[in-house]
C-alpha cells in the first residue's frame, strides 16, 4: 500500500519516516519529495507498506499525530492525476505560418 504523509518538517528524512512507520509493519520503501534545484524537502513523502490491512491501521494511527512540532497528513496515496496545458514544443509562438 502506498501512503501519502504530508505537512512533514522541512527537517525530517526518510529514515526518520521509517521509525516512525515500522512499529506499525513492515516498511518496503519511504520517498522523500525533494526539490530537484535545491535538494531541500518539499515538505511530503510517499511511504510503501507491504500489507495494505497495516497501511491502514498505520494510516489511522499516524494522522494528525504531532511530530517535530507538525500535525501530519497521513492517507493512502491517490493515483497521480495527468497535468494538463502545456505542450511539449516549448515556450514562445507556435508556427503556423511556414513564410517566416
């Protein structure tokens, strides 16, 4: 099961997240969301328990618990949704004319 853990201190990292998780099961993998200019924190994580009846006790349990001075956002992750608007072409006029 793959679980969402937000409004995480911009301190905290990923085995942190672990601890935090493995009392509730067995913990496959915890992503930290990074920055890709800076390499700081964005502040949420994705954390992946192997058994989906654990990952939603662990979720039930660690919602709203305080940690590092922050409630947490703790919910099975959604399906990343497709961003619309934008093409891939770039920036700048789009050639419709081909005389220029």
């Amino acid at each position: 099961m793959r679980i969402y853990v937000g409004n995480l201190s911009f301190n905290t990292e990923e085995p942190q997240l672990e601890q935090l998780f493995a009392p509730l099961g067995r913990v496959d993998s915890v992503r930290l969301v990074r920055d890709q200019a800076t390499g700081r924190s964005r502040g949420f994580a994705f954390v992946e328990m192997a058994d989906d009846a654990q990952g939603r006790a662990a979720c039930k349990a660690l919602d709203q618990q305080e940690v590092d001075g922050r409630r947490l956002t703790v919910n099975e992750a959604k399906p990343q949704e497709r961003r619309s608007g934008g093409s891939s072409r770039g920036g700048g006029r789009h050639r419709r004319d081909t005389r220029w």
